[in-house]
C-alpha cells in the first residue's frame, strides 16, 4: 500500500519489498474482500496490484524493472516480525537509494515510547546531509519538536 502510493507521485521509480499477495489470494473471497476495503481498495485485484508491485513475478515489475534505476524505495513493512507478534518492539522501515547510495530513511514505530508518557508511537527520520531526527507520538504534529538523533552510544537512554 505505500508502495502503491510513492508509485503514484513517482511513477518512474524502482521499488523493493519483502511483501507478497500470495498469501491473500489463498485466503477466501470474502476475507479478501475485507482486507481490500480495509486498505482502502475498491476491489481485491486493486489491493494484488500494490501488495505487488515490487514482487518480480508481477507484470507491474516487469515493467518496473525497464523503469529509471537511478531511484529506488527500499520497503520493509514489518521490520521485528517477533516483536510485532508479541505486541512489542517493531518498525516500519522505508528508505531511498539514488544511484545505489542511501539518501533517505524512515522509521515508524508504533510500540516506542520515548517520551515515558504511556502515548507509544515515534517517528524517526534522516537525510543524507542533514542528520536525523527523531520525534514521539504526542510531538509529531509540532515541527518543532523533532530533537537530533544520534548514533553514540554515550547518547543512547
């Protein structure tokens, strides 16, 4: 589904995920009817589409494949499959790679409670040449409270 939506605004990009429809598609028809409007899908084959659209079985990426390779978004929907099994630890990984060289990363994580607030959910973000900052839930509609992130460890808590 994100996928789906950065082909929308970016049409000649290249896209990699670990996700696959196939598993949908052994589900019946009306679990799959409800995973597609769940998504936000008018039918199932819309919701096929994006699931795979980065899957090299799929017309989408055959033709995405002949598609600019300067530009790649790099998805990884459930990164710490254990921790989101058990209701713990676990994010949503995007990045972009121009030229095979990362530029940009993004991490959600809906189970973080940085600010001790019992309000989980953090946001963290980087850009190549411009550091990376991270912000929690009850702060992400403020611009202003994105503090740097660091990578030290004496700045790790």
């Amino acid at each position: 589904i994100v996928l789906a939506a950065l082909a929308a605004i970016w049409p000649y990009d290249n896209f990699v995920a670990e996700e696959s429809a196939a598993e949908l598609l052994q589900c019946n028809e009306a679990t799959r009817a409800l995973a597609a409007d769940a998504a936000g899908f008018s039918c199932v084959q819309d919701l096929v589409n994006a699931v795979d659209l980065s899957n090299c079985s799929s017309e989408n990426t055959r033709e995405n494949l002949s598609r600019s390779q300067k530009r790649r978004w790099i998805l990884d929907p459930i990164d710490g499959t254990r921790g989101f099994l058990r209701g713990a630890q676990f994010c949503c990984a995007l990045a972009l790679a121009i030229d095979g060289e990362p530029v940009l990363s993004v991490l959600g994580c809906p189970n973080l409670d940085l600010a001790k607030t019992q309000i989980p959910g953090a946001l963290a973000i980087a850009l190549k040449g411009h550091g990376a900052y991270v912000a929690d839930e009850s702060a992400l509609s403020f611009s202003n409270h994105w503090r740097p992130l660091s990578a030290r460890k004496k700045d790790i808590k």
